[in-house]
C-alpha cells in the first residue's frame, strides 16, 4: 500500500455514476499518474449499460451495477448499496454524474463524506430539472457571462450542500449549449480531481 509523506493510506473512494464517466476517467487517471492520492475502491451504476462501468473494469476496479429496480424494493436498494460502501470502506462517496437522488439513509452514513460535481455554479441552475444539456440550456438563455462546475457535499436536498470547490468558464456570446457543455466539462475533469485531492489534504490535518 503506497503510503505518502503524511504516512495515511491513499484516501478510499467510492463513485457512483449513471452515464459515460468521464469525470470518473479524470479521477482514473490522475491517480495513475501519481497525481491523486486516493484508491477507487468500487464503482457503482444504476444504468448496467453505463460506460463508466466500462471505465473501471478496465482499471481493475470493481464494478457494481445495482439499481432500486434491480434491488426489486427501495428497502433492498438502501441495504445493498450501504452493505457495498461499507464492504468497500469508503471514505469518500463521489457522485460523478449520478442521475439518481442518493437516499437519505445513505447520504445520512457518509456524513460530510459524500460529495457532488454539477455543471453550474450553484447555487444557480441547481436543483430537480437541472441536470446535463438542460443545465447549459438555461444558462445560454439566461445570456449569463460565465458558468462553471461546482464540487459540494450532497445532503438531502439535490444540488444543496455546502460547497467545496468551484470554477468558472466564460460563456461566449455565440456559444451553443453544446459548445458550453464542453468548455464546462473539460473544468470539470481538472475540478473534480482537485476537489478531493482538497478533501483528502483536510482528513490528513484531521479536520473531517
Ligand atoms: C457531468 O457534466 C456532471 O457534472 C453531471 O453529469 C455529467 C456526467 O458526465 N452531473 P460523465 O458521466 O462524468 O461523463
């Protein structure tokens, strides 16, 4: 087990995801490349066809699809979903790209240790009906001047806990929402990242 300077074990994750993963592949690769210090320790989808299921076998990370309908009742979903983070001693649940509201049950067992990465800077667009393309939409309509992504901690509430991290782009007076899902994305994978490497940096100091 790579131990660094501060002697801690690299800081255990768990990421759920519902779609193609690409911020799980940013956390992917920069704990390759030694730029992260952390361990994906089991990736969980509620889509069995998400690629970002896809991306973790292929680093040899365990990779879980489990789903309230899969589960056949809420209840089972809550169990085998705690059982998993638990099994997997999770420090830090990441939500990348999850189109799920995680169960207060859940969120309530991670307390201060689950976090979110949304493509906005919340606490605008945030909330039920503002996820992927829709998110970039009412942001163009808006003719705001700048967006970003947000990485905070989950509560009860989409898109509602307090933030962690967050970093803006500009939006261009042309742009497309497509075009701004883009540049918003690209932000999100250095953001995401640095977000937990944050975290990790404070359980070191024993502040979490
Ligand atoms: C990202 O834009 C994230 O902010 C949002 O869903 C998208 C997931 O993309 N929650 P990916 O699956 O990580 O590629």
């Amino acid at each position: 087990m790579k131990h660094t300077a501060h002697n801690l074990p690299p800081l255990r994750l768990a990421v759920l995801a519902s779609g193609s993963g690409s911020n799980l592949q940013a956390i992917l690769d920069r704990i390759a490349t030694g730029d992260l210090d952390a361990k994906v320790s089991v990736v969980i989808s509620n889509n069995s066809d998400s690629f970002a299921l896809e991306r973790a076998r292929k680093a040899g990370v365990r990779a879980v699809h489990w789903s309230e309908k899969k589960a056949s009742s809420r209840e089972l979903f809550i169990r085998g979903l705690l059982d998993i983070l638990r099994e997997e001693q999770a420090e830090l649940v990441v939500l990348a790209g999850y189109m799920k509201l995680v169960p207060p049950e859940v969120v309530r067992a991670f307390p201060g240790r689950m976090i979110n990465i949304h493509p906005a800077l919340l606490p605008k667009y945030g909330g039920p009906g503002y996820y992927g393309m829709r998110v970039h939409e009412a942001v163009v309509a808006a003719k705001d001047k700048e967006s970003g992504a947000t990485v905070h901690f989950v509560d009860a509430v989409y898109d509602h806990g307090e933030i962690l991290m967050q970093r803006r782009v500009p939006v261009l007076p042309d742009d497309t929402a497509e075009r701004l899902r883009e540049r918003v994305l690209a932000v999100e994978h250095e953001l995401l990242p640095a977000a937990i490497a944050k975290f990790a940096e404070e359980r070191r100091r024993g502040s979490t």
